[in-house]
C-alpha cells in the first residue's frame, strides 16, 4: 500500500474521531453547526461584481424612468397611506409615539426611504445610536458603503461586525460597526450606549448573506430598452429631414460650384415656390425607415422588463388588452408579491421598535421588553377588501344556519369566517375574549302597569295605571 493511500486513510479517520467528539457537544449560540466549513461561499456575488450591481441599480434607479417607476411601485403598495403601530402597555406605546415623530428621527418619512432602498439594493443596513436617556436615532447607511459582513465562525447567519467603505481622506482604515445583540447589549459606564448596526436583506439566496435587489435581472433589459428608445426617437428625427438635389447641364465644375455656393448661401425655405427652367430639376433625398414592427420589438423588451420585476404591463403604461377584467386578473400576482413584501417589511419595522424599546427599558423601568407591538400597514387592494366584505357577507347566513343545528361549534364557526374575511386570528384567544366579554341584550319591553286605568267621565282624561 503506498504512503499517500495510508496518509489519505489516516486522515480521514482523524476527520470521524473529530466530527463524531463535536457532535455529542450541546448546540448553544457559540456551537450551532459547529466544524462548518464557510470559506467561499457559492452563494454570495464576487465583492467587485456586488458592488458593481448596486451601483448600476443606483445609476438606473436616477436615470431610467422604468427602473424608477418600479421602485416606486413598490413602496406605494408595501407602504401605501403609511405605516401604524400599537402596544397595550400604555407607557411603552407612549416612549414608541415619542421615538417615532421625534424630529430627528421622522419615522413617518424615513419608512418610503428605506422602502424604496431595500428594493433598489437588496439590503438594508441602519445605523443605531442611544443617548444615555435611552432615546434611540436610525440612520441607514447605503449598501454602498458596506465592505464586507462578519459574522461567526460557525453560523453565517449569526452576523457580528459590519466593515465599511474607506471613505475620502480616511486611508485604508475604515469604521467597522458591532452587530445588535440584545443579549449583550447594556450601558456604557459614562453613559448612552454603543453605536451598532442592524442588516436586513430580501432576495437573498440561502447560505447568502447579501441580499439582491429587485432591479438585478432587470437592469440589462432596462439598459436595451433604452438603446433601443433612444435609437428609434433618432431616427424618427431624420425620418423628417431631407436633401435637396439639383441636377443641371453645367460647362464647368467651376460653374457648378457657384451654383451651390448660391444656393447654400439663400437655401429655399419651406412653402416656398421654386421657378426654374428646364435645364434644371430638384428632387429631395430622405431615409427610407420601415418601421412596421418597431412597435412589437418594444413590446416584446417591456414584457421581458415587466417579467423580471413581476408587474404586469398595464402598471408600466402598455395596457395588455382593452378589458378591464383582464388588467385586474393580471394584477393578482403582483399584489401578492406586494403582501409578501409588506409583511416583510413590517415585520422588518416591529424588529426596529423591538430593539429601541429594548435599549429604554436598560434606563427607565416604566417601559417593558415583554410588551407586545403589533404594527399594521395600508391594504395591497381596495378590491380585495370588496370581495372579502362580500365573501363574508354571503356566508355569514350559511354558517349561522349550521351553528344552530349544532353541526359546528363555536371554533369552527370562527375559523371559517375568518378564512372568508381574509384574516388569521388566533382562535383560542377570540374565544376566550368572547367568553370574558359581558353580554348584554338590547331588547326593548313593555313596561307592566300596577295599576287598572280609570277614565274621567266628565274630562275623558285617563288617571292612574302606574308601572313598575
């Protein structure tokens, strides 16, 4: 047996002995997937390509009207009217009112801002800072400025450091940010706390740490589109334009020289009338542009575009057919891939609201980690609400009806219409909220009389008759 083969087995049986001793070890933060192998990750971009994308999506996003429009899209409908919170624990909902109209933080403005950023880059990096009051600043920071994202050796998904971009004058070091850890998050001993950074990311691939923006399978197309705009308005241009020609019997080219020198100096303008003899005609020379199927070369590059963001292409000015049925069952989709986003992002916001409340608490004990925030954005479609409202309306008698022969009982009868409203609710704590609730009828009764009715036989009048 030769040396590499004996090297080769012991090896490997070094490799078992070591991956079955950290296997019986207990999965904690510092241990998940323990002897993991990150190295190069296939999932990620190359570090120049990465930052290339963000910064074409960047440059489409200022420059190609469709880029913006697909932004925008977005956060109208993830956004729409703006987003609203709750929280039953009245000092916290207070200190959350505060932290989100506090002028320099203005969280019913900034929300349209990181919208609009999470969907051109992918990611959405925000910088957070406390006072030694505990009252919490966000400020994002462009992907741009992201180097590199550290995290632990063991867990791509447990993300400790943010290493940023060396700006101007900086040299080659450049700030690097902690990770938020509420678990180790506290206090400074002067007062305030640490600076730390919180990343959010969609479209990211699994094992990724990078998100991708909306606009990356796009932005080839948008750049062809617009050569290809570009290029037909040109040449509509000098579809107008044209040359004279004036063909004429001349004895020397010094005599046709002069004769162009005349007329270029006093060119005929338009509308004008033309005399000339007949050893002299004119004729006009212009391009010829067949341009018949122009018109299905464009759409044919909107309908790619309109693929790869997932809009249909009424949303994008080209009504696809002349019914108003066939726009809004195209719509469908789109509108879920706008609940999906929403409830990303609000999930993205109450994740924020978390950690802000967190930090308070570390100062003033009025405010409670445990509270919960529920936060609630502005409907996707105004249409769905109708024909939920209608779904609902038309069951409600059927399941009446079964609820009084006692062939569902109470859970059933709220599940289903919840499910026809479009909502989920947790049923168990509706009917224990029904159940606590008091019941009260509002039933009108006659009151009884205590006493017979005499009538006055001289006034007619009625005298007594009393009631309870």
């Amino acid at each position: 047996m030769s040396t590499g083969l004996l090297d080769r087995l012991f090896q490997r049986s070094i490799n078992e002995r070591v991956r079955a001793a950290l296997s019986a070890l207990p999965e904690t933060d510092t241990t998940f997937a323990i002897g993991s192998r990150l190295g190069e990750n296939p999932a990620e971009r190359y570090t120049p390509d990465r930052e290339e994308l963000l910064r074409q999506a960047l440059e489409a996003w200022r420059v190609n009207p469709l880029a913006r429009r697909i932004v925008g899209l977005t956060s109208q409908y993830v956004v729409g009217g703006g987003i609203s919170f709750s929280c039953a624990h009245e000092p916290t909902s207070a200190f959350l009112r505060f932290f989100w109209e506090h002028p320099l933080n203005r969280m019913p403005v900034r929300v349209y801002e990181w919208c609009d950023e999470l969907t051109r880059s992918g990611n959405l990096f925000l910088l957070l800072s406390t006072d030694a009051a505990g009252m919490s600043y966000l400020r994002a920071v462009p992907a741009l400025r992201v180097r590199a994202i550290h995290s632990r050796e063991n867990d791509i998904d447990q993300e400790t450091a943010y290493e940023m971009q060396p700006a101007n004058g900086e040299g080659l070091e450049a700030a690097r940010w902690p990770a938020y850890d509420a678990n180790q998050d506290q206090p400074r001993t002067g007062g305030g706390f640490e600076t730390v950074m919180l990343h959010y990311a969609v479209n990211r691939a699994v094992g990724a740490q990078w998100g991708e923006s909306d606009l990356a399978p796009v932005l080839r197309w948008l750049s062809r589109y617009a050569a290809w705009l570009e290029d037909r308005a040109r040449l509509n241009h000098f579809r107008n334009a044209f040359m004279y020609i004036v063909r004429a019997r001349f004895t020397s080219e010094v005599e046709r020289r002069a004769r162009q020198s005349a007329l270029n100096a006093a060119p005929p303008s338009p509308g004008s009338i033309l005399v000339t003899d007949e050893n002299e005609s004119w004729d006009t020379l212009h391009p010829r542009l067949e341009s018949d199927e122009s018109g299905q070369d464009g759409l044919a590059l909107k309908k790619m575009l309109a693929a790869g963001a997932g809009i249909p292409l009424h949303f994008l000015a080209e009504p696809e057919s002349a019914t108003r049925t066939t726009a809004e069952a195209a719509g469908g989709p789109t509108y879920r891939h706008f609940e999906q986003r929403q409830r990303f992002f609000l999930w993205l916001l109450g994740d924020v609201l978390r950690a802000v409340v967190n930090r308070r608490t570390l100062v003033d004990h009025h405010v409670s980690r445990r509270a919960e925030i529920q936060l609630s954005g502005a409907d996707i479609s105004a249409r769905d609400n109708m024909a939920l409202a209608m779904a609902a309306s038309n069951i409600t008698p059927a399941l009446a009806n079964l609820r009084e022969r006692g062939l569902v009982d109470d859970a059933e009868l709220l599940r289903l219409f919840y499910r026809f409203c479009g909502e989920s609710v947790d049923l168990e704590e509706m009917l224990a909220r029904g159940r606590q609730a008091p019941v009260t009828a509002n039933v009108e009764t006659k009151p009884k009389r205590t006493q017979p009715i005499k009538i006055d036989p001289t006034t007619g009048e009625e005298r007594g008759g009393g009631y309870e």
